[in-house]
C-alpha cells in the first residue's frame, strides 16, 4: 500500500514559505524552528526546510513527494523489477527507513516505510 505522507520544499526563505503556507491553509504549524516548519493537511506533512549545501553523502536538498509503503524492501523489489531505478537504495535516516527514487521529469521522489 502506498500513501501520500509528504510533500516537502526547500527554501532560502523559511519565515516567507511559512506565512504563505500558514495563510494557503489556514493552520498554524506543528513545528517550527529558523530552519524549517511542519504543517499537517489530513495526515499529509507539508514540509519547509532551509536550503543548505549537502556534505559527501548527504541528500540533496531538493523539493520531493514521499509515499508511505508498508514493506520498503518489497516496493524496491517490486519497482526495480518494474525496471524503475534507485537513485538511494533503502536505508536508516533519523526520520526512519527510506529509499529514493526519480519520475522521468527529474523529480525526487521518497519512499518511505510506515512505522510497525
């Protein structure tokens, strides 16, 4: 199963994408910081993050759509057997375990394991 969890932006102007947001959808964030704001829509996080230059084997820090899958390993399989390729394989994050991936625009896209 895969559901729609996130939507995030990067941003060099975090308090500028934070009051567009906080007036678009009329919610105040869950969290905020100097460097980022969380705002929930029907269980989808809209997140804004600081643009910031990525260390050797950092993620880029690129806007990106994230899908909740219930087995990461599986999808992978399943998508590569599909002839989809993986752009990060599945992995440990201090937010959970994830995989990336890109559409044929370019766009990075997340796909993350739902919490057992």
């Amino acid at each position: 199963m895969k559901r729609l969890v996130e939507l995030a932006y990067f941003t060099d102007d975090v308090g500028g994408m934070s009051r567009f947001y906080r007036q678009l959808l009329g919610v105040e964030p869950v969290a905020q910081s100097e460097d980022m704001a969380i705002f929930m829509v029907d269980g989808t996080k809209v997140f804004i993050h600081a643009a910031y230059t990525p260390g050797e084997g950092d993620l880029p820090p690129e806007d990106h759509t994230a899908f909740e899958v219930d087995d990461l390993d599986g999808a992978c399989e399943a998508l590569t057997a599909a002839g989809l390729k993986l752009e990060v394989p599945p992995q440990e994050f201090y937010w959970g375990r994830s995989a990336y991936l890109r559409d044929p625009d370019g766009h990075q896209i997340e796909l993350i394991e739902a919490e057992a």
